[in-house]
C-alpha cells in the first residue's frame, strides 16, 4: 500500500467513525499525511487520535473566506469518541408474539393491588388495524379481543406499553376494545404489548405478550461514493443504498452532472450506477430527486437526496497533486508588521518563491474573493485548478522564502512590511500555484450581501 493509499484509508475510517471531522477534512488530511511520515505503520488507535487531536487544536482552521473579512477563524473542539447506535432496518410484518409464561415472582398478591385483576379462563389477542408487508403504519390503532368479557378499567389496570405510549381505550362491548396511541409511533421501533391474567386465586398469573415492528421510513441510507469524497477512481460505481429492498423505477429520479452515460444495476437494497467513463480531477453531482416509488406500499421517496464527488487526477493519487498550500485563504497585518503566511508544509520544498501582487481596488480584491468561493472547499483539484490569473495585476514584490515549521506548523516570512492595500500572495508548486488573499491596513474591512440584493 502506498503512502497515499494509506492517507485515504485512514482518512476514511476517521469521517467514518466521526462525521464531524469531514468539515475540516482538508486539516485533517495534512496532520494524517505529517503523521505517517514520521511513522509509516501507525494504525488509528487511541495514541494516534490522541496525537492528530493535539495537533488540530494547535493549528489554525483553513478556513475558506465566505462573507467576511478580516476575521480569523480558529478551530473549535470537535473531536470527540461516538458511540453508533445500530438499529433493525428490517420490514417486518408485526409480530404477533403470543406468550404465556408462568410466573412465579415479581406480582404483587392481588390483596395488595388496586387495579382489578383479571380473573378466569380468559384469551386475548391483539392485532394492528393498519399494517403490511413492511409492518405497522405509525398512525394505528390495535384491536384488543377477550373470550370473556372484561371491564375496561381492568384492561386499563393490567396493559402495559414500551416504550411508553399515551393512548385512549374505546370499546363496543366488554369483549373487543380499540387501543389508539395520542401520538405517532416513533418509526422502525418495536413496541410490545403485554396483559397480565390470572385463573384464578389460587393459581400463579399468567402474563400475555404481544409485539409490533413499525415501519421504517423510505429514504437513502448512503452512498458510495461518500458525499463530498475526494480522489474518486474514474472506475468507480456509483452506488445508492435505500432502507428497503423493493424500491421502485428509479431511473427517471436519477441524474448525474456533468452528464455521464451508463447502465444501472441492482443488489438488493443497493442501487448502482456503472458509469461508461469519468472525467478526471472533475466534480460529479448526482442528485435522485423525491418520488421514487416503494413498491407494495403507498410510501415514496420525500426529500431530494444530492450528494458530489471529486474524481482522481489521470494517473492515479498522486498526479500533481502536493501537500504544499496555505492552511487558510486570507491574510490581515497591519502595514507596521512583516507578514507571516502559514502554509501546509508535508511533502513540501524547503524554499519557495513567492510573488505580491497588488489590487488597484478594493471591488477587484472582493470580486476575485467571490470567484474563489464558487468552488467547493473541499474539492482538491478543483481548488487547484481555481487559481486566479496574476497577469492582469501589479507585481508589488517577489521574494525567495524558506519554508520554516515551529511546534508542527509551518510558514513563510516576508522580508518586509507591505504599505496599506490588497495583495494576492502567489507560489509557484510543481504544476500549480498556491493562492492567498492578503490584506494590510490599520482598520478591517468587510462585506455583506444576501440572495436579496
């Protein structure tokens, strides 16, 4: 396994275990890559979260510039140990769970109870009024049968729901009651039901019990690629995984963009997509819009589900790819102090030339800000790729920096300090150029603007 290779796993069993760490994916990215440098057959374990955990919060955020300037962002705590939840994405019929058992402990005598015992030679059933193949609607109601009558105040006595449901008890006679929960069934939940009887005093009481599966929500439960999923191999399938099996014609609900050509292919709950050919280093939108049909029931698809990708660069991970860049997009000083530029330095020269160049306006500083922005943060090659061309602006200074790191953070001196203006820092690295904003000035300026105007 290659280097790169082996950022990529860990990078992926990182968001996995912690979606959270996907918003500053691009920092983590450098701290794994620093880390595996130093040593090639470190596995994620508690020391090796420990130290990227350290290093993050020493590091200032990289940060994209959004609508504001001339504030810096810094990390906050995100790093923390999750604990995953699995839950049964199984459609079952409700399970009608008879159940007598005998018991022997854990009753109060029924000289001691209040609520009404109910006594003799008596058999319940319970059944959903509203279910199918899926299992129970989330609206229902349950029929409750005796085979001898019984006063509902007894019923009310001795049913007990979990989890914990409020519900009102109708009956037409005192042999069938109707049990309708005040609230929605939470989905993909098994509720049981139970009903305790006893033949008579002198016998032990019997305990009945009944259980029912709602039914899950139709919706996406992921995707290969992940959303947001960089140095995507251009042979990849990509794949869409529903909560059920028998959803319907999804075709029609799925489109990629730029527009690929392909051929579909299904495995039980997972939808592919076998793509003809991807464009490298290119951005993949694929958006199944709302409606998808879930065959056998009323139940479609509610939401539109979108998620993108980034393909490889030709010829693999590596390509021109480097580890060389500034950790954030926007520079302030104050025209008293020499500039520093702190840059990712993993795989890096240990010198670099940078040239300065000058805005003739703050509009023109703005307006390349906003180009800058209407890339995705996270996409690598495309941030690469969005390079702002230094041809039309005014060389304000060049310079030869060495790249200098202190405690794990690495960065660049200017020789001087600049006069009041704005500047785009430029370095040329392998077949492309690190870009920053920088601003110099005594007082900050900033911008807003909204859809509206």
């Amino acid at each position: 396994m290659t280097i790169h290779e082996k950022i990529e796993s860990i990078m992926k069993e990182l968001i996995d275990n912690d979606p959270e760490l996907k918003s500053h994916e691009k920092a983590v990215r450098h701290i794994v890559a620093s880390l595996l440098q130093a040593r090639p057959d470190a596995v994620v374990d508690d020391t090796f979260r420990a130290e990227l955990k350290r290093r993050l919060l020493e590091m200032p955020a990289p940060s994209r510039v959004s609508r504001s300037m001339g504030l810096s962002r810094t990390f906050t705590q995100f790093f923390s140990n999750k604990l995953a939840l699995a839950t049964s994405a199984a459609g079952v019929v409700a399970a009608l769970l008879f159940i007598t058992l005998w018991m022997n402990s854990g009753i109060q005598d029924s000289s001691q109870r209040t609520i009404p015992v109910i006594q003799g030679d008596v058999e319940f059933s319970l059944s959903a009024l509203n279910q199918d193949t899926l299992g129970v609607d989330a609206t229902s109601a349950f029929a409750l049968t005796s085979s001898l009558p019984v006063d509902e105040t007894a019923i009310r006595g001795n049913l007990t729901i979990e989890p914990a449901v409020q519900y009102k008890l109708e009956s037409s006679d005192s042999n069938e009651f109707t049990i309708i929960p005040e609230q929605t069934l939470d989905a993909n939940t098994i509720y049981k039901f139970s009903m305790v009887a006893q033949k008579s005093e002198a016998e032990q009481k019997r305990e009945y019990q009944w259980a029912f599966q709602t039914k899950d929500t139709f919706k996406i439960m992921n995707t290969l690629p992940r959303n947001q999923g960089t140095h995507v191999p251009l042979d990849t399938g990509i794949e869409v995984t529903f909560s059920h099996e028998n959803y319907g014609a999804v075709e029609d609900h799925f489109s990629v963009s730029p527009a690929v050509n392909g051929r579909f292919e299904r495995y039980r709950k997972t939808l592919v997509f076998v793509p003809d050919s991807l464009q490298a280093s290119t951005v993949y939108t694929v958006r199944v819009s709302a409606g998808v049909p879930l065959d056998g029931t009323d139940q479609t698809l509610a939401e539109d589900y979108q998620f993108q990708f980034e393909t490889d660069a030709t010829g693999g991970y590596g390509g021109y790819y480097s580890y060389f860049e500034f950790t954030k997009d926007f520079f302030e000083y104050p025209s008293t102090e020499t500039p520093i530029a702190t840059v990712y330095g993993y795989d890096s020269p240990g010198s670099v030339h940078v040239g300065v160049y000058a805005f003739g306006t703050f509009g023109e500083f703005r307006d390349a800000i906003g180009r800058l922005n209407n890339v995705p943060y996270w996409a690598d090659y495309a941030q690469m790729n969005n390079t702002f061309p230094v041809d039309s602006l005014a060389l304000q200074t060049e310079f030869d920096a060495d790249v200098r790191s202190e405690d794990y953070q690495y960065y660049i001196e200017f020789p001087e300090a600049l006069p009041n203006g704005y500047y785009l820092i430029d370095i040329p690295v392998d077949s492309y150029h690190a870009q920053a904003f920088l601003q110099v000035g005594n007082l900050a300026a900033s911008y807003q603007a909204s859809p509206e105007r």
